[in-house]
C-alpha cells in the first residue's frame, strides 16, 4: 500500500462528503513512507506511542487522536519524532466518532450489546449511541463484562433497582449532563462513556441513571481498531498492530463499584 492507496480507502470508507463535514478533524500530521507495510493503531498520538511504533518498524501510525495542542510543545516533539525515523501519521477524530462503524458501535459491540439503536452522531452537539440487550443484564455483570474488556479498573454507580435493558455510550469525553440527559430521554438505565466530572455523577445520581466510567483511551480503543481493520481488507498486503498504550488515565483506581451493588 501506498500514501494514495490509504487515502482513498479512507475516502471510500468515511465518503468525501462526511470527511469534509470535519475538514478540521483528520489528517495527516506527517507523510514520510509512500510505500506502507506495517501500520500500527492507537488512541492517542504520543511520543510513547511513537516509540513503540519506532520499536515494531511501522511505516504509517493511525491514531484517533492528534497531539493535543494543550499539551503545550508535545506536538512539535512528536513530529520530530516521527520525521527523524520515517513515520508517516494520520489521525481522525470526530468522523471516527460518528460513523457506524466507528469508537461508540464499537464499543456496544465489544461489551456484547444485542441491538444498535442508534450510532452517535453530530447534530447542534454529540449525541450519544443507544443500544439494547436482548434479555435484562444484571449491572454487576455489565460491571465485570466493561472491565475485563477494557482491562482497567472502570468505575461504576447503582443508581436504579432496574437490570440494564437499555443504555447510552458516548466514548472518551462523554461525561456532559446533556449527553446523559439524552440519553435518560432516550429511555436508557445506564449510561456509559470514558470520562467523568462532579457533575456527571451527580446528574446520574440525581435522576436515577445508572453510570459507567471507563478511561477516554481505551473506551475508544476498538473504533481504532475497527477502522485499520477495515483498511487492511482495502490493501490485505500490510499487516496491522496495535500500539498498547499504558493505563494511565485510572491507573491507580481500585476496582470497587460505588452505590447499592446488589
């Protein structure tokens, strides 16, 4: 595979129209190798995910994230890095978030999630995906199920006597009581998404939701995943890999659920 290669099995999967909604959200943020044998994923552009990158000779990283611009000077560090060992880089941001195959219909799919009601999407403001299980899940499995996925210690609130039937996610930064409040309208018992502030358990509690909190990177994880899968049956002569980062978001959390367990 080569760079036009990729950037049209970007084109066919996400359509120009799309992409063009969110100019300002994908890219390439270094374009070295033309010739691409070994592409590596990860959430989040960093010079630890670069690393790894240089370790396993990958030629093109795809990453959901850019270098954050807030995290002053860590850019021009990155594209340092990657210039001086020939990476290439793209990231794509909110198409990936609000495509049906992308970081939320993952995720549902990934925590067994029977019934995709809606994937999330971008009117006036993110909305979160609502999916369904076929038979009511105790939250203590869902619990469980979300931890053994993510491998990290999630937390979670009991804020309901109901079994999880129906449930909003919103990947990564889903932690706006606008998004629950969706979400509740939607008729969900659960709420899940990757950060959270006061006000999110707060909001939860207040009017009865159940909540689960995952880690920003790796709640968004599998649409990664999801879409260098897709680009390898574009070009099935490259291999793909994952760039594991670290759990360093809630690393030192236990994993003791707050609220009423039972």
């Amino acid at each position: 595979m080569d760079l036009k290669k990729f950037e049209e099995s970007i084109i066919k999967l996400f359509k120009k129209e799309f992409l063009d909604a969110f100019e300002d959200e994908h890219g390439f943020t270094n374009k070295t190798n033309n010739s691409i044998s070994r592409v590596g994923y990860s959430t989040n552009l960093s010079l630890e995910t670069i690393d790894i990158a240089i370790k396993n000779k990958i030629d093109l990283m795809i990453t959901h994230h850019d270098a954050w611009d807030f995290i002053y000077g860590l850019r021009d560090d990155c594209i340092k890095k990657l210039k001086e060992h020939s990476i290439s880089h793209f990231w794509i941001h909110s198409p990936l978030d609000f495509i049906e195959f992308g970081t939320c219909t993952s995720l549902m799919k990934v925590l067994e999630i029977d019934t995709i009601k809606q994937y999330s999407r971008f009117t006036n403001g993110e909305t979160p995906g609502i999916g369904e299980f076929n038979e009511t899940v105790d939250f203590p499995i869902l619990v469980d199920r979300m931890r053994t996925k993510l491998n990290e210690p999630v937390r979670a609130w009991k804020n309901n006597n109901k079994g999880v039937k129906k449930v909003g996610v919103l990947t990564g930064a889903g932690h706006s009581t606008n998004h629950i409040k969706f979400a509740l309208e939607a008729g969900c018992d659960t709420y899940i998404t990757g950060e959270a502030t006061l006000y999110t358990i707060q909001y939860a509690q207040f009017v009865g939701i159940n909540l689960l909190v995952g880690s920003h990177t790796f709640t968004e994880i599998y649409g990664v995943e999801s879409l260098a899968k897709r680009i390898q049956e574009f070009n099935n002569d490259i291999e793909i890999m994952e760039l594991r980062e670290e759990h360093v978001e809630i690393k030192s959390l236990s994993f003791k659920c707050k609220g009423n367990y039972t």
